[in-house]
C-alpha cells in the first residue's frame, strides 16, 4: 500500500515544484568574475545562460521574466547569491536587465 502511495505523492509534489513561481529583484554578474569559481564548482563563463540563487538546488532550470518588459530567459542555477537572482550578463542583455542594473523578475522553475 505504501508503495502505492509513494509514487502519487512523489509526482504531486514534481507538479508543484515546477509549477512555483517567485517574485524576486534580478541583477547581475560584474564582469570581475569572469573565469571566477562558482559556489558549485563550475567555471564561471559571463556568456553562459546561468544564475546565482540563494536557495534553488544547483542544475535547477528556471524562467526568468522581466516584469517590466516581458522577456524571458532560462538560465540555470549553478552558484549562491544573497540577493533575489543574480544572471550572467548574457542572460542578463536577453531580458533587458543590462541598462538599468536592477529589475522586477518573476522566476518559474522549469526541471
């Protein structure tokens, strides 16, 4: 019975992960940091579609969206920030977060 049990409640729970939504203050990487190591280990590369996040698991997938103007990007998680999101730059110059520094995000996990 409880094997039963297991595996519904295990995909409930998958839904609901990638379902979750957060609203968060995106910035992004100095160009300082470039070929720094990141909090997993990782190289990191500014023109990588990455991300720093204070608590996402490293290798999650998320969508970013720039609730300013509407563009999305998915990045990966594979360093630690005590900020919202802190994108590379080129995932950064895809939803326009470059001239401003700052914007209003809201991040979907994807996988």
């Amino acid at each position: 019975m409880l094997k039963k049990l297991i595996v519904p409640l295990t995909f409930a729970a998958a839904v609901l992960v990638q379902s979750a939504v957060l609203a968060e203050t995106a910035t992004y990487y100095s160009d300082a940091y470039q070929g720094q190591s990141t909090a997993s280990g990782e190289t990191f590369d500014t023109w990588s579609y990455t991300a720093a996040h204070p608590s996402l698991p490293f290798g999650t997938w998320v969508q970013v969206t720039n609730l300013n103007n509407g563009a999305s990007v998915s990045v990966r998680i594979n360093d630690r920030c005590n900020c919202g999101i802190d994108l590379s730059k080129a995932a950064a110059q895809q939803i326009g977060v470059l001239q401003s520094g700052t914007a209003p995000v809201s991040i979907q996990v994807q996988k």
